[in-house]
C-alpha cells in the first residue's frame, strides 16, 4: 500500500512538473517552446527515494504567454499505466489535473523562460513545488522539484527529450 501512493505521488509529481515544463516557452513559434512530444529520457533522470516510471511520453499541444496544455501517459516501475491531463492558465490559480486517482490541483507561474508550479491534494496541502524549462537548443525539457512521498520529501529531475 506505501508502494503504490508512493508511486501514485511520483507519478502525479511527474506529471506536475511535465506539465510545468512544457510552459517554459511563451513564444510556441520558438525553438524554446515546449509545444510538441517529450519522451523521459531515464538514463538523465534522477528520483531520490522514488522508483522511476518504465515509460513517461508529453504531449504539449499549447504553451504561451496565457496559458499551458498538455497530456501524459506513462507507465510506472510497476507497469501500471496512467494518463493525466492539464488545459488552464498559467495565472498562479489553482485548477484540477484530470486523470489523477487522487484529486489535485496545480498553479503554474511563468519567469522568464521557467515555468514554475505548486501542486496541492484534496485536503489543501501543499505536496508539490518545482520548476522546469526548455534548453537553448529545444531539445530537452528539464523539470525539478521537491515533493511529498510516504517516505518524506523526495528531490527529483526529471529530462525529456524532444520527439
């Protein structure tokens, strides 16, 4: 039972952050954009205390000055399958993760070329925080933060590779 919230609160973490990622770009013309298919890219990837998902594929079909719009699906380290998605502003407003088993929301901030983000449960509390953005070439979108496990807080980095 610790396994799987654990692993259910990575994969939510994840799909956070993929999200947050993808509005790192405000211009979607721009090789910074984060607009297109993002395959986690393991190998470059760290998860402290959390087992790494087998598979993790972003689609980010919106990324601009206001607003993001991405889907994720992915496989955790168990091969359970799961799909999340995200249409909303990047306004700092909380607005629902669709998809999630267990209920969230995120806010998502933009500075600069970094798109930042707070993710909270049901009850209200804070469980996840981090920051993402697109390198200067468009080919790896990078995505960090902190979040909440049964274990304790967990740090991880999460690499995409463009498709």
């Amino acid at each position: 039972m610790t396994r799987r919230i654990a692993a259910m609160a990575r994969v939510g973490s994840c799909l956070l952050l993929l999200t947050a990622a993808s509005a790192f770009a405000a211009d979607t013309n721009s090789k910074n954009s984060a607009v297109g298919n993002w395959m986690l890219n393991p190998a470059k990837s760290h998860f402290q205390n959390m087992a790494p998902p087998k598979m993790e594929r972003l689609r980010v079909s919106k990324d601009d000055e206001t607003g993001l719009k991405w889907s994720l699906t992915g496989a955790g380290a168990n091969g359970t399958g799961y799909h999340h998605e995200y249409d909303g502003p990047t306004d700092g407003s909380y607005h629902p993760i669709q998809g999630s088993q267990n209920p969230r929301t995120v806010a998502y901030t933009r500075a600069g070329s970094v798109t930042n983000w707070v993710v909270k449960d049901v009850t209200g509390a804070i469980i996840e925080t981090g920051s993402g953005k697109v390198s200067p070439d468009g080919r790896t979108l990078t995505l960090q933060g902190t979040m909440k496990t049964s274990t304790g807080e967990s740090q991880f980095t999460s690499v995409y590779d463009r498709r």
